[in-house]
C-alpha cells in the first residue's frame, strides 16, 4: 500500500506536468480566453462520471455528504479558474510551483477550526514555504516583484486546499469512484453561470481551431481529469499530507519539460533560460519542497 500511493502521486504529478506545459502553449497560440480550458475541463470530468457509473457504478453517500462533495467540486473548479488565468500572463514554470502553497492554507484551517497546536518546525516549514513562494514569483535575486500571477495561484492554492480536504474527509465514507464522481458532478454547478456567461467564447474558439487542435486540447484536459483521480486514490490509500508532499514533484518535473523545450524546440516553448534564472526557480522549489515536507 506504502509503493502503492507512492507510485500514483508521482505519476498524477508526471501527467499534471504535461497537462501544465501544454495548456501554455494552447492558452499563447490557440486559445485566447483562459475559462474557456476550464469548460472543457469540465465537460472531460462529466464525460468520465459517466463512465464510471455506467461501468463501475457508485455507491450511496449522505446527503450532507453529497453537499460537500458538490462543494469540493465547485472550489475545483475555481482552483481552475486561477490557475488558467495565472498561466496565461506568467511562464508556467512559475506558475506550478505556487500551488504547494495548499500545505500553508491546510495548515491555518486546521489551526483555527481543528485547533490543532503548530510546531516550531512546522512554523519553519511555513517560512520556507513564503520565501520560496516570494523567489519563484520574482525575476531576479534583487528585485522582488509580485505580479498579477502570483495572487491569482494563491488564489488558486486556496481553492485546492479546500477541495483537498474535503476530499479527504468524504474518503470515510465511499470509495476513490463514488468521491470523484460525486465532485466531478459538482463542478457542473460551478460550471453553468460560466457556462451562461461564456459560451460565445467556447463556440468561438471551437470554430476558430481546427479538428486536431481541439482534440489535443480535450485529451489534454482529459489527462488532467485522469491526474485528479490517481491523487484520490493516492488520497484513499496513503496520508492526504504525505501525497500531497511527494506530488510536489510536479513542479520538478514542469522545470524539467520547460528547460528542454526552450533549448531544442524554442518554437513550443520559450522561457528565460540563463543560469542565474535556472538557479533561482531551482531554490525557490527547493524551499517550497522543504516547507512543505516540515509542514506535514
């Protein structure tokens, strides 16, 4: 069981690596408005659900439960929403590290509702994890700015936290198939007003791509939906803290993509590549892979 969760946290952070660094290059070449990714998202998810129900089937969960669930998938959804706008105006090398802030918010919310009493290593923990979040957000070692991108990722980290632990919890009572169906259909809710609000935009950019472009965009959203259900399961299995800690080698595996694409196909993806920039991100998810170790 140990290998078990191991072995599926790293390959979701794998898929979710792909998945990031292909959304760059459809929301810079193809895609102009970020939430229309999150609809396809969406719809993958749903179209998954069904799959399941019919092949699989799912249990029964309270009604109380079922609210959680749908509220999970809502805070999925706007952890999504964030994340796409991050995506669209920062190099997505920057972006994925911010999402190892959740350990920090998971860890306030269990202070303040749990009660729990933190430690001096976990408030190193939390440290590390600011200056890390502070350093992957900035340019240079000198002047730290933090742009639009990096409030949209808290924003998003936010999010995520939320729908992780309500993962978790709902993980009591049902298995990994009944707990991600249920939150898949809870993204539905969170997706009809931007449905109502932006299906101009899905029309449009359905009709402004081509048939293969539109299919490499829904396998990659589907990929996605395929990474959120290896994490439940890592979830079921292993320690919600612990999966969460080793699945931030997504960020790794996002420098690694990157690195290799701006160096032999520029044409893909291009980012700043120069040693003193390499070194920077390299700490930065460093301390943010340590505090988020001290942390859980």
């Amino acid at each position: 069981m140990i290998m078990l969760w191991m072995a599926l946290s790293i390959s979701a952070a794998f898929i979710w690596a792909i998945v990031n660094t292909i959304d760059k290059y459809v929301l810079t070449n193809w895609v102009k408005k970020p939430i229309v990714l999150v609809m396809i998202l969406g719809i993958n998810g749903l179209l998954v659900t069904i799959f399941i129900y019919l092949f699989h089937g799912i249990s029964q969960l309270s009604y109380s439960n079922i609210i959680l669930a749908f509220i999970a998938g809502i805070f999925y959804i706007l952890m999504s929403v964030f994340y796409f706008k991050a995506v669209k105006i920062e190099e997505i090398s920057r972006v994925v590290p911010l999402f190892y802030l959740n350990p920090l918010f998971v860890l306030i919310f269990a202070t303040i509702f749990l009660k729990e009493i933190l430690t001096p290593i976990k408030y190193l923990g939390v440290i590390f994890l600011i200056i890390g979040a502070v350093l992957i957000s900035s340019k240079n070692f000198i002047k730290f700015r933090i742009g639009k991108a990096f409030w949209f990722m808290m924003l998003s980290a936010l999010a995520l936290s939320i729908s992780i632990v309500i993962t978790k919890y709902l993980l009591n009572f049902a298995d990994f198939w009944t707990i991600f169906s249920y939150i898949s259909v809870g993204t539905i809710f969170a997706l009809i007003p931007i449905f109502y609000f932006n299906f101009s935009d899905f029309v449009s950019a359905i009709k402004d791509n081509n048939k293969i472009v539109i299919m490499i965009i829904f396998l990659n959203e589907l990929l996605n939906v395929i990474g959120v259900l290896l994490i439940t399961i890592a979830t079921q299995v292993g320690y919600v803290t612990l999966v969460n800690a080793l699945s931030s080698t997504h960020s790794f595996f996002v420098l690694l993509f990157t690195v290799t694409l701006s160096i032999f196909y520029p044409k893909i993806l291009k980012e700043k590549i120069s040693k003193p920039t390499i070194m920077l991100k390299l700490i930065a998810i460093l301390l943010m892979f340590i505090g988020t170790i001290l942390i859980t």
